[in-house]
C-alpha cells in the first residue's frame, strides 16, 4: 500500500476547474486525485475504447472453452471431429484479423 504523505494545493478559477472535470471524465477517470496526480507525473492519459479487445477476449474464451472440451474427450478415449478443429481455426483466424485492426488503430496515433 502507497502512503501519501506529501500534499499539493492548487488553486484554479472556475471555468479551469470545470475543464478539468469536463477532460478527467472524457479520460474514464473518476477519482480527481488520481486524474491530477497521472496527469502531473506522466503528462498524459492514454484511453483506449476498443469494442475488438473485448471481441478477442470472448473468442479466446470460446476457443479455451472448445480446447477443454476435446481435451476432455481425448482423455476419455473418445474421438473428436474435424469440425471441432475447424471451428477453433476460423476463430483464431477472427482474433488475429482483430488483433491486427488494433495494432494499424494504434499505428495511427
């Protein structure tokens, strides 16, 4: 645990102030203290909105999920079907086109 000892004290007007909410809220922060002391020491808050994270992280799921399943059939002497196989390739195929679509988003900033 961080124990912060040293305080600052700042002084802005009113139209500074609600700039500040209006930039702390647009960076998903919600803690004043926390905004104001990344933005002292880093200089910048980086946020990133990526619907094809949360995308990757469900196909991943799907595809950890289905590993499990044919893992559990192999060791149970039984068969798996090429469709199961087929299946976990076209959803890797779909995480990594995602991942590169970040990776070009990311390019750009």
């Amino acid at each position: 645990m961080i124990i912060r000892e040293q305080r600052i004290h700042l002084r802005v007007s009113q139209d500074e102030y609600e700039l500040i909410q209006q930039k702390m809220a647009q960076s998903g922060c919600v803690n004043m203290s926390a905004y104001l002391r990344k933005m002292a020491i880093d200089g910048l808050i980086v946020k990133l909105d990526m619907p094809e994270m949360k995308e990757i992280l469900r196909l991943l799921q799907y595809n950890g999920n289905n590993i499990n399943q044919i893992a559990k059939r192999l060791n149970e002497g039984k068969s798996i079907y090429a469709s199961d196989i087929s299946d976990i390739k076209d959803k890797q195929a779909e995480i990594l086109k995602l991942i590169r679509e970040i990776y070009l988003k990311l390019l750009k900033l």
